[in-house]
C-alpha cells in the first residue's frame, strides 16, 4: 500500500497507517487473548527478549522497531496459529516504512521512544504471563489505541 502512495504525500501516508492501524486493532488483541490461554515457556522467553532489547535499544538511544515488532510477532506465534504470524507480517512491512515517514514528516527521532509504550508492552507481557486472557485482550487493544495516538495526533513515537 505504501509502495503505491507518491512520495511525500502525507495524506496517503497517514491513510496507510491508519489502515494497518484498524487492521491490529481487530488483530492483536485476540492475538493476545490466545496466547495468554496457549503460551509456552518458550514462547514467554522470546517475549521477553524482546522487551529486554527494546528496552536496552530505549536506554541508549538506538532504533528499537524491530524489538517493538518482534515483540508482537511473539505474541502472535504464542496463539499457535501461524495464520496470525503470517497477517502481523504482511502489516510489518508497510507499518514500519508508514511511521517512519510519518516521523520524518512530524520531525521526530526515530531512535526516541517513549517511556508509555514500554510500559505498556511489559503490561500485556505480564497478563499473558499470568494468563488473564481477557486483560491481555484489554490492555493490547488499548494499546493499540494509544499507539494510533502517539502516532498521528502528537508525532511521539509508537
């Protein structure tokens, strides 16, 4: 989708975003759901792997995307469904290039993260930890809210 859009067309770019947006937002939560039910041992530890590298990423300034997206990649293979490994996918691609457009636009850094968004992932990590399906569902959606927010109305990072 992004590849289609002219360059430097904002309105395109944030129509994209708030596609795949929409589309995680139906998505992620239920990903989340399912994998505080079906979790692994295994899959915790990639979960947490990722937190740990987004974080030390966070800490010294370097780009974290790919913990952030790694992150959710290993929520969606916790579900034991790889259709949902394959959708999270097919978003990354174009998610990722939308906001990092989006923060050059909005002349943010794309090495800054905000504090929030790791609390929030370590928040669904703990849920599917302990198993509550339904806060994971909950905290994830709002996440994904929150997300679409930092993105679009402030220009802070996802």
């Amino acid at each position: 989708e992004i590849a289609s859009c002219l360059v430097g067309s904002e309105m395109c770019i944030r129509d994209s975003i708030l596609e795949g947006l929409e589309l995680r937002m139906v998505i992620e939560p239920e990903c989340a759901y399912l994998a505080a039910l079906r979790r692994s041992a295994d899959d915790l530890r990639e979960m947490d792997r990722m937190l740990t590298g987004y974080e030390e990423a966070d800490a010294s300034g370097a780009i974290a995307h790919h913990h952030d997206y790694g992150f959710h990649r290993a929520i969606a293979a916790a579900t034991s469904n790889q259709r949902f490994v394959q959708v999270l996918k097919s978003l990354e691609y174009d998610v990722s290039h939308a906001v990092n457009v989006m923060r050059h636009l909005v002349h943010s850094e794309p090495w800054k993260r905000t504090r929030a968004a790791i609390d929030e992932h370590r928040h669904i990590y703990r849920l599917i930890q302990d198993q509550d399906a339904d806060g994971a569902r909950n905290v994830m959606r709002a996440h994904i809210e929150k997300a679409k927010s930092r993105m679009l109305n402030s220009g802070s990072e996802h």
